[in-house]
C-alpha cells in the first residue's frame, strides 16, 4: 500500500510576501477544541523572525471543553462534531468573518515517523531545477506501511555525491543529487474520522499538521531549533514528541497517555466524580511531595453524595500520592521512546514541555530528574491579541498552526496521485477523500 503527500498540502499556498491573509486553525484535542481566526501580515525584512515570514493578530477565538474524543481518537461523531461547531461559531462572532476551510492537528493514529533519503542522476555536470524536481517527486513515492497515511513529508537536506547537509544545490558540480527526509505517518482510520467531524459542520481541511511539529513551532527559539531539541506536549489524552535538528523536524512520536489520565487516577482513588478530580488536580495537585502535604487538608464528596454532611477530608498528600505514578510513568516512557528513536543525541540537554498538562505544579522539576536534561515550560511566541487565558502552553498547538503557513512551502512537493475514496455520498465526504491517496 502506498500514500502519497496529502492531497490538502498542494492546496495549501504559500502565503503572499506583499498582502495580509486571514487564516482559521482548529485544534481538536482530549479535553478542549480550541479555534483562532488571525490575520497573517507581510514582515518589513529587517523584521523578520526565523520561521516567522509574517506577523500574527488573533481576530476571533472559541474554545470548548472537547466531547466525544477519546487520546486523540473521535469516539462519538456527534458529540465531536458539536463541541468544533460551538467553537468555530465562537470564533466567527467575535471575528465578523465566515469560515469555510481551516488548518486541524493530528495527534490520532499512532503518530510515527521514518527517515529515508533517495537519490538520481544528473542530467548535465551541475544541479537544476529539473533535477530537484525529479529528486522530490522520487521522495514522493516512499512507500509506508498498509492502513498508514502520510502527514508530512518535510526535507531534511540535500546530499551531492554523498556529501550531507547541502541546503540548496542548485548550479554546485556534480553526478548524483540525493534528499533525506522525515515523513511523518498516522493511521488513516482515525484521520478519517477527525476529517468527518470537520466535514459535517460544513468546513474544508485546508492542512493537517502533526501536534507536536505545531507545538514547536510556536514555542522554540531559533537557537534552540538549530542546535537540537525535544519539544514534549503533554495533552489531555497523549503525549507527543517532537525532535527539531539544524532548524528541521527529525523525529516524531506519540503516546496515548494524557493528564486525563492522571485525573482518571484521582477519580478512582478517591471515589469521587471525574470534573472535582480535575479541580482538585489543578488548585492542590503536585508531582512533587511537599513538607504540608500532611497538614494541609482537603474536603472532597464521593460520588452520588452531594450534601455536606456526607463530605469527606483527606490530606493533599494523599492526593499527591496519586498523582506522582501517573506522571513519572509518562515520562520515563517519553524517555525510553527519545533513546529508543536514536535521537537522543541530537537534542543535547535541550527539552521544551508544552500542553495543558505540563502546567501542573511540580513537573518540571520531575522531567528534569527523569529525562536528566534541562526543562523549560514553553509559551506561543510572537502572537499578539491572544486571551488571557490562551497565553499558556495549553495553546501552543493551535497558535503554532498559524505559524504553519510561513513554512509550508518547504513541504511542496510536485506530486500527483490517484486518490483513495472514503465510504459515502458525494459534497464534503468527497473533499475528505482527496485527501488519501489510492493503494497500488
């Protein structure tokens, strides 16, 4: 079975270095569905940021606690699909614009990545156009495995007669041009699925962009993108890893624990209803103990007792308790899966946490013991007009899709394939369809 690139990356243009463009992002997560409409203006040159060709004002934003998603996975459509219309509606009264199509994340299907380089030969003694061309489409047709899609395809360099790291080859000397590359896979249910829910509110998936590759694109500096780093975005239902080398996407990984689980945790443990565990995780929870952690009491209601005589008292060490497994579990595999990757000693001592569920007290100081490497909570960069409430690393995905725009160029690749039909009528299911391409 063979993928080519998603058909919606073709679709994606590149952003326009003389006119302003109002691009809409939706991030479908676990526990939110988050949509911001913003306006992408040209960059002055002198002010022009790595990655960053243009500046960023949110007009509109809506956001929605997430139902009928599961890690990432839509479990219910309709209640999925409602939760991204409350959203986007959201956002579209607050902006005074009609959205018809939108960038999404992916962080369903077992995200993975691969690396492989492909070389030709040239045509004359130095490198052209046409040669490039021929090198990317080559890259295009890498084969993956049965029931996986593709989600991105980005150029790592180009080798020339075997020597790596060539940015740009163009007229250099000599017989055999080559590209690595990192290609980014999910399963292809699950993205059928996510596609669907968009579909039925009537909106077209312009771009799907992998969380974690969104994620460091809104929070990494330039510095830290160049020498190598982890970005980890601990979400509500998965946690994603991305590693960045020489300013490119290199690896990618996901897990499909969250903090959910954590507030899952103290659910059961202390028998109570899921949204107190989650009040009490966010105003008293720590993945660190502390010398009050006894003395400090907490008042909780088990579940189907609401009145205050039936209340209980526990003290936060005991939530504690609770919550350290869960956290130190998630990130000792996040551990084994970066030296399990090979790319352990691409980042150096260089970790970013973003997402919702890095906030909590204490997991910082946890990563740093575990994964033995310097941590940092990493923010949306460069953004100006975002809420309050939307400046944390809880909204690093949605703002990095904003980002996606100014880079999208370098996933381009002049590929044409059969396309790979879903199951349904024709209008929106139609467009979802474009987006596979045919086995072979």
């Amino acid at each position: 079975m063979r993928f080519g690139q998603p058909d919606p990356m073709s679709r994606l243009k590149p952003l326009s270095q003389r006119r302003s463009a109002i691009v809409t992002v939706l991030d479908v997560g676990s526990t939110k569905v988050a949509c911001l409409i913003a306006r992408l203006r040209p960059r002055d040159s002198a002010d022009v940021l790595a990655g960053r060709t243009h500046a960023i004002e949110i007009l509109g934003y809506g956001y929605q606690r997430a139902r009928g998603v599961k890690s990432g996975v839509v479990v219910d459509l309709d209640a999925a699909e409602q939760a991204v219309r409350l959203a986007v509606d959201s956002a579209e009264r607050m902006a005074g614009v009609t959205v018809e199509s939108l960038i999404v994340t992916v962080t369903c299907g077992r995200l993975g990545s691969e690396s492989f380089g492909t070389t030709v030969d040239l045509v004359g003694e130095t490198v052209n156009d046409g040669d490039i061309t021929r090198v990317l489409s080559a890259a295009g047709a890498h084969s993956v495995s049965e029931g996986r899609t593709v989600v991105h395809t980005l150029p790592i360099g180009y080798t020339l007669d075997g020597s790596r790291g060539i940015r740009d080859p163009r007229n250099m000397l000599g017989r055999r041009l080559g590209i690595d590359c990192t290609v980014v896979t999910a399963d292809t249910a699950p993205l059928r699925n996510l596609l669907l829910t968009v579909g039925r509110g009537h909106l077209e998936v312009e771009a799907m962009v992998a969380t974690p590759y969104a994620s460091g694109l809104s929070t990494l500096v330039e510095d830290e993108s160049e020498l190598g780093v982890a970005c980890v975005d601990i979400g509500g239902g998965t946690t994603s890893l991305a590693v960045f080398s020489d300013r490119h996407l290199v690896h990618a990984d996901a897990i499909a624990v969250g903090g959910a689980h954590v507030t899952l945790d103290i659910a059961n443990g202390l028998s109570i209803k899921v949204q107190d565990a989650e009040r009490l995780k966010t105003l008293h929870g720590s993945a660190l103990p502390g010398s009050a952690d006894e003395r400090d009491i907490l008042t909780v209601h088990p579940i189907g007792e609401d009145d205050a005589s039936s209340a209980t008292q526990v003290p936060r060490a005991e939530l504690n308790r609770i919550i350290r497994p869960r956290v130190e579990e998630t990130l000792e595999i996040v551990r084994d899966r970066l030296v399990a990757s090979g790319f352990a000693g691409k980042i150096g001592r260089r970790i970013v946490l973003t997402g919702g569920a890095s906030q909590l007290t204490g997991l910082p100081e946890v990563a740093r013991r575990i994964l033995s490497r310097s941590i940092r909570l990493g923010r949306p960069l460069g953004v100006a007009g975002l809420p309050e409430a939307a400046k944390g690393p809880a909204f690093a995905a949605v703002v990095g899709l904003l980002v996606y725009p100014q880079v999208v160029q370098f996933e381009q690749f002049p590929i044409r394939q059969s396309r790979l039909r879903l199951t349904g009528t024709d209008g929106y299911l139609a467009r979802v369809g474009r987006w596979f391409g045919s086995a072979s």
